[in-house]
C-alpha cells in the first residue's frame, strides 16, 4: 500500500536540514547517556567530554533518544534533589 | 542540600565516587544481602519504567490502561535482565542509579511505541508523495521558498531507500523503533540512513545557496 500525498510542513523542513553533525549510533548514544545527563546537572557545568561532543547532535536529530535522554535527566535530577529545568534548557531537551 | 548533590555530580565528573553507592557490592553478594538489592533495584526500574510512561501522553492513550501497567511490568523486569547482565560493564562513571534507570526507560518507550502502532499500519512500500502545504502568512514569507527546495531535493538527490525513511520518521512521524521493527531493521541503521540524507539535503541545499555549508572543526568525524 502506497502512503496518501502529505504536506511538507514548516517543521518537518526544519527537522529534515537538521545538521546532523558528527556520526554517533544510537547504541553509542545509549552507551553514554547517562554520563551525558549527570554532566548537565553539575552546579557550573564543565566542557563535554572529547567522547560525549557528539552527544547534542546526536539528540537534536534522534526523537527517541531525546524523548528517551530527557527522561533519565529529569529521574538523575529528582533523585538528586536538583531542578532539572535549568538542564533540560541546556540540553534542549524537553 | 541540593549544592551538596551538585557537589556530587561534579565529583563525578573529576572522577571522584561520592560515597553511598554500595550496589554493586550488594549485588555480587549472596543471601539476604542481596535479596534486599534485588528489590531495591526492581523498584528503582518499575519506577524508572513508569516515568518514562508518563510523559508519553499521546502513545499511552493509543492503549488501555491494563495493557499500559503490563508494559511498565515488563519494561522494569526487562531492564532488571539487562542491568544483571551488564553489571561488569558498570565503570563508575556515573550514578549506578543513573545507569540503570537508562535500561527501563529504554524498554519502557520502545514497548509503549510498539503497542501503541500494533494495530496501525504502516505503508512500507512506497514514500508519500509530497504536495505544497497551506503555509501561514507567516510561515509563507519564511519558509515558502526553503519548504519548496526541500521538496525537489527530497526527489532528486535522495536514493529511494532515503526518502522513504527519512519521509516515513519526519513526515509521517512513525517511531524509529517501529518502522525499525516492520521493516526487519533496527534503530542504528534507520538512523544512519536519516543522518546521511540529511548530510546529502544540507549540501545540495548549501550548493543551491539555500543553506550555509556545514562546517566542521579538522578532527570531527562526519
């Protein structure tokens, strides 16, 4: 079966001429995520780590690992007892 | 308080453990010691699997309240699986509760994707074709002319496995996991193929001067 024409809406222009950046996989990105959230939720957060540089293209580009990565940051955050607000603004996540 | 918890994570970051973590210890042990971990854990990933549930709105209404407890059930026993498994991968890097939530929310939102699409279908055998949207004003002096480009890009620069994939995750908005799954694929290799067609539209683009060129620093792979 065969989709029905769609429209190519403002936003799907905008996610498609993403710049993807440097190449990292999904299971990389998994592999690392969880250093990448808690390095957000430092009090004056550091530079990424060399390993971790691909990590935000990595998620402005991948829905799922995005929707996935801002959910383990906001869980690192409660149980920290830190607002994850300030860092999902950081990452861009939401 | 929470500078002390910051204090932490920047402990972390410096390669310091901050103290309180005895899960893996408690773990590898035996008896009662770690029957109480085991709990403890299962607990952290239910929870870990039913947050993740709970911000997809939209996918949790596709499916009936049961079913969406049996996902988060399964997601958490899953996670405990895997994070048994990989324990001996565990480096310290991070917050063991951290790492392991990262297992739940994971099974957690590709199961809640799947259940939610089980009865959808999904057109694999061709992309949609695509006709020019009804722009707001403001989209129109904006975007018109981008949005158009895009389109002819999208048709003559991308191989017919490109468009269809980037079409069926962008346009169509199908989950990666799902159209990984109904395809025999999986998430790596749809997305390989999503950030290589946007690697080709942005320099067509850029060629055609609708797009700064993509500039990298000398050691970035691409």
């Amino acid at each position: 079966m065969t989709a029905a024409p769609r429209p190519l809406a403002s936003d799907a222009v905008r996610r498609l001429t993403t710049d993807p950046g440097p190449w990292l996989s999904c299971d990389d990105c998994f592999r690392l995520v969880d250093r990448y959230v808690e390095s957000l939720l430092g009090a004056d957060p550091q530079p990424l780590a060399a390993d971790l540089a691909a990590m935000p293209a990595h998620l402005a580009g991948c829905a799922a690992c995005s929707e996935e990565a801002a959910t383990l940051l906001v869980l690192a955050a409660t149980d920290a007892g830190i607002d994850s607000d300030e860092a999902l603004r950081r990452a861009r996540l939401s | 308080m929470t500078e002390v918890r910051h204090d932490q994570f920047a402990a972390r970051q410096t390669g310091t453990p901050p103290a309180g973590e005895d899960w893996i210890a408690e773990l590898t042990s035996s008896g009662s010691v770690r029957d109480d971990a085991l709990r403890r854990l299962h607990a952290l990933l239910l929870r870990g699997a039913r947050f993740q549930v709970s911000r997809m709105s939209a996918l949790r209404a596709m499916v009936g309240a049961a079913q969406v407890e049996d996902i988060i059930t399964l997601a958490a026993d899953e996670a405990m699986v895997a994070v048994l498994t990989k324990l001996g991968t565990f480096e310290g890097r991070s917050r063991f509760t951290t790492w392991a939530y990262k297992f739940a929310v994971l099974q957690a939102a590709v199961e809640l994707r799947r259940q939610a699409w089980s009865r959808r279908e999904v057109p694999l055998d061709a992309a949609p074709a695509l006709i020019e949207p009804r722009p707001s004003p403001d989209e129109y002096a904006e975007g018109a002319e981008l949005a158009a480009a895009v389109r002819d890009a999208i048709d003559r620069v991308l191989t017919p496995h490109q468009r269809r994939i980037a079409l069926a995750l962008i346009v169509e908005e199908i989950p990666i996991d799902v159209l990984a799954e109904r395809l025999g694929t999986n998430r790596n290799a749809l997305y390989k193929s999503l950030h290589d067609t946007r690697s080709r539209l942005r320099a067509h683009l850029a060629l055609e001067g609708y797009l700064a060129p993509t500039t990298r620093s000398p050691g970035e792979a691409r």
